[in-house]
C-alpha cells in the first residue's frame, strides 16, 4: 500500500511538472525590465528626445528579434553545445543582453583592462560576431576617468539607455548613462552627466574615496522608474532603490530594500516578474547568488534563496517563450534554460536541468 501510494503522488508530481512547462512554452514575446508586444513596431526617432538628452541622428529602429534556435533552448541541436559568448583574447563580466534589428547584442566589461565595454551580436546565441568597443575613451576629470563596470541597457521609446558605473581616480562609485538610438553602431552611444550617487540617510559613499555605487539595473513600473544599485551603508553592504520620473532622472535614492549586512559586499542586482510577484538576483562575495520574491518592486523581500550555477544573472524570454538566464562563468558568459517552479509559492527559480535533477530522486522511490 505504501509503495502505491508513493506511485500515485510522484505521477502527481511528474504532471504538474509537465504542466507547468506547457504552460511556460505557449508564453510568447519577449519580456525583459521593459516588455515590447510582438505585435508593436518601435517609434520612429522623430519622436521628441528626453530632456537633457544629446543624440546623434541614425535611423530608425525595424524589425523584431529572431526566434532563438532550438541550439539555445534544447543543449545543442542545431550544433551548439553552450549557447553563450566565450571571445578569444579578452573575457567578459557583468552583461546585458538587449536586442535591436533581429540581433541579440551583448555589452559586458572586458577583462583585463576594465576600461571599455566589450560589444557582440548573435542571432541565435551561439554563434557571435564580435563588434568595436563601446566608450573607449577615458577623459581626465570625468566620474568615469579610469575604469567602466557593469552596463545594464533599458530599451523604451526607440531609445537604448545603457546605465553603467563609472569610477573617478579617487575609486570614488557613480551611475552613469550613455544613449543610442542606433546600437547596432558601438560608436552611437553618447556619453550624458551623471544621473546617480547615493543620498539617503545612512550611506557611507563619499565624492573623496573608494565608495561603492555600482552594477545598476532598472525597471519601469506604473510610470515610475526604479533603479537598484549595489552599494555600501553604515551597516554593511547593500542593494539600494532609487525612483525616477523618467529614465534620466532625476533620482530619488530609497536606501536598502532589506537590511544592510556587516562585513559583505552584495553585487549585480537584476529584477524579474513572473506570476504577479518579483524576483531580486544579486550575488553576495565569496558566498554565491541570492534572490528574493516580492509582491511588488518596493518590496518587502523575502528571505534569501540560493541559485547555481554562476552569477550575475539576467533572466528574460525569448520570442518563442522559453525563458533563458544569462550569466557569468569563469570569464565568460553563458545562457541557460530557466525554469520557474510553482509547485511552491513564491515559485523557485531553476536553472537548466536542476528541476528534473531535484524531482528525480523523488519520482524514483
């Protein structure tokens, strides 16, 4: 009877796994920070420039992505083994990956140097060309005079706004922005002022020293702009919020989302939504990655969950519904199948074959 019974709940189980991934894969579009419809064609650049903002003129943007090959979202099918951009002769960190004129492109930090941004395109994920840097140039005097950190591209109106970290030659931590309205162009992206440091009561950043304020990431919600940021508090490290009017500010800095932590260093927040609740990745140093659920952006967050393999973390979906994670292995980043687990609530996050793994030794008992 025992031994029935175990039977009759792991095919329980074993369905609503099916299920669930039935569900997952008739999604459609993409859905990143800041979905596009499938059926929307993006404004034409006539379209009034944000305040503040200077251009260059380009074309107009056409075309939505090509759907991902099965190589992407089945381990290889069509011939690549690990969808993902390992360049030879430099490594990559923290990434974003955005799409424009039926491309894929990434923009990540380049190793070893830390001074420009490396710059490819796929249109499956696999196979990438690699472009001209992004922001070559360093300039005495500037927030961004040494070295560049963690681009993160935010796509709305026909406008790429690529917020990234500058750090002076004090290692002083400052968000900045750069814009394109043409990004398949890595000479496109225009340099704006400033738009972040930290204000809130209790940080520890300071225009006169190494002072953490970096790996941005934002998100629009109920026509507000929310951008979270790793930085340092008076008690300890931290993932910070700042809310905007608009995406180039200006910035109302929040402070932590959850409670500062003594003697840590957290890094690359990114933030997901899926089943009406959002999802905080970050990655604590020397430890591993985290993420939190919420019911909403201005949480408050739950408790922390571990997520392997890698860090860094981007969660998005591909045209033909298959959400995917893009993260960093050794010196190069790797994209991977995702999978949201809603057998329990908030869901759990999976990455590749790590729910049929957690199931199986269940199902074989």
């Amino acid at each position: 009877m025992r031994k029935l019974f175990s039977l009759i709940l792991a095919g329980l189980v074993l369905s609503l796994v099916v299920l669930t991934a039935i569900l997952l894969t008739r999604s459609r579009g993409i859905q990143t920070a800041n979905p596009v419809p499938a059926s929307a064609t993006p404004p034409l650049l006539s379209a009034a420039v944000p305040a503040g903002v200077t251009l260059q003129p380009t074309a107009a943007p056409t075309g939505l992505p090509l759907p991902v090959t099965a190589a992407a979202t089945s381990g290889g099918r069509s011939g690549c083994k690990k969808p993902g951009w390992a360049p030879s002769g430099f490594g990559l960190k923290d990434h974003s990956v955005f799409w424009y004129r039926d491309y894929y492109y990434l923009v990540s930090i380049q190793l070893p140097e830390d001074n420009r941004f490396a710059y490819g395109r796929s249109r499956d994920l696999c196979t990438w060309e690699t472009l001209a840097n992004v922001l070559p140039e360093r300039k005495a005097g500037t927030w961004d005079e040494t070295v560049i950190w963690a681009p993160y591209v935010f796509q709305e109106g026909g406008f790429f706004y690529m917020y990234y970290t500058g750090v002076n030659h004090r290692l002083t931590q400052s968000i900045l922005l750069a814009i394109s309205t043409n990004p398949a162009d890595p000479a496109s992206w225009v340099p704006q002022p400033m738009v972040f440091q930290p204000t809130h009561r209790g940080t520890a950043w300071t225009s006169e020293a190494w002072a953490d304020c970096r790996d941005p990431m934002v998100v629009k919600s109920g026509g507000q702009y929310f951008l979270f940021y790793a930085g340092r508090d008076v008690g300890g490290g931290m993932i910070g919020l700042a809310t905007a009017p608009a995406p180039t500010g200006p910035w109302t800095d929040w402070g932590p989302v959850f409670p500062p932590v003594p003697d840590v260093t957290l890094e690359s927040p990114f933030v997901a939504e899926y089943g009406g609740k959002s999802y905080l990745f970050y990655h604590r140093a020397g430890v591993g990655e985290f993420y939190r659920a919420a019911g909403s952006l201005a949480g408050p967050w739950g408790p922390p969950r571990p997520l392997a393999p890698g860090w860094a973390h981007e969660i998005w979906q591909t045209p033909d519904g298959a959400w995917l994670t893009s993260y960093l292995t050794d010196s190069s980043v790797t994209i991977a199948p995702l999978t949201w687990d809603t057998l329990s609530q908030p869901a759990r996050v999976r990455i590749g074959a790590q729910l049929y793994r957690d199931y199986l030794p269940f199902l074989g008992q």
